[in-house]
C-alpha cells in the first residue's frame, strides 16, 4: 500500500482504470530463482519470455545470469493478505480514538515441498541461502509459475525480489502421512504495483 506523502497528493482524485477482464493469479505451482542484481533483464520483452526457449537458455547459463527452476511442486501454497499497521484506534491515544494508519506487514508466501531426500534439502537449503546474505539490499529474486502456463514475473521481465528465505526440516514419521518439507520467503510491501502476469505460449511444467 502507498502511505501519506504530501509531495505526491496533488490535484484531483484519479479515476481507477477499468478492465473487462478480471485478474486471477492461480495455483502457484513452482518457483524460478534468480540471483539479483542482473546485469540485464533476462527477457527483452514478454513475446520473449513466453517462448520456453528462452527459459531454457537462461537456465542454461553458467553466470550469475542463470534461472534455476526446482522441479518441485507446491503442496498448499498461500499468499496471506497484508494487514494494516495502525497508531491508536478506540484509546486516548488519537484525536476521538481514531487509527492512523503507519504502513503494513510483510507480505509473506508460504508452501510446502514433499519427498525431498537428505541431498535435495541440502541443496535446496544452499539454494535459499542466496537470499539471506542481507537484509538492507536484494540478492534472489523469484519467479512464480502458476497454473500450467501462467508467470508472474517483474515488469521489466526479470526476478521479483524477495527475502528471508526459509527451508524447514521434514514433518511426517506418521502412518499413511506425507514428509514435507515448509518453505517460506517475504515479498516487498507493494511488490504486485511492479509487477506483470501473463500466459506463457507453453506449459511450465515441461521447464
């Protein structure tokens, strides 16, 4: 969410462009990772991130450059929305006890990776670690793959920052129960504004 800036608040109230098509993000199936800062968005355009070509050269890449996608699937993915960070409401803290809203909480996905053996969590562990070498500038971003032929992607055709990555140790041991493994990263407040979501021309499952 944009908060208070007196610099910007200027003129009219702005209409919300309207659309006939409504947008839905669906089932977030898998994850690209991608090192951050690139020296150059790895798609020119959207023309050419739909093409698997294209993934498949990035992914070839032995540099910094290269996109690696995990063939694991999401078991219970979730995007829980953002909640309000508010000074005062219904005290004596506030003029007649109103809130004032001061920004929000961390945005936040979460998921599930199932099955892993003790050397893909090792490595799925190193995979992550890309991502905590800081928290005051960007070092992985991600990519998500929805549906069958949907991606998610930063709207010059590169990763979306992200941070705090996590890899948890397995659940399971129970009769007729699955071993998963909890995975989790946080998303930039307002990352969606800087963002662009679209079908790709094939299905990314075969990536």
């Amino acid at each position: 969410m944009k908060f208070l800036s007196c610099n910007t608040l200027t003129g009219p109230l702005v209409t919300p462009t309207a659309s006939n098509c409504t947008t839905l993000l669906l089932q977030a199936s898998r994850l690209g990772l991608q090192k951050i800062p690139v020296a150059a968005a790895p798609f020119a355009d959207q023309p050419a991130a739909m093409l698997k070509a294209s993934w498949d050269t990035q992914m070839a890449l032995s540099t910094d450059a290269k996109i690696v996608v995990p063939k694991f699937k999401h078991f219970a993915p979730e995007l829980p929305p953002t909640e309000a960070v508010k000074k005062g409401s219904n005290d004596n803290s506030t003029p007649n006890g109103r809130s004032i809203v001061m920004g929000q909480t961390i945005p936040m996905f979460k998921a599930q990776w199932n099955g892993l053996n003790p050397t893909q969590y090792s490595q799925a562990e190193d995979l992550m670690n890309w991502g905590n070498a800081n928290v005051d500038f960007d070092s992985l971003g991600v990519y998500f793959f929805l549906g069958t032929r949907q991606v998610l992607m930063s709207k010059d055709f590169g990763p979306i920052p992200a941070h705090a990555f996590f890899i948890g140790d397995p659940t399971g041991m129970q009769l007729h129960e699955l071993t998963m493994f909890p995975i989790e990263f946080e998303l930039d407040k307002g990352w969606f504004r800087d963002t662009i979501v679209f079908d790709l021309g094939f299905n990314h499952n075969l990536l």
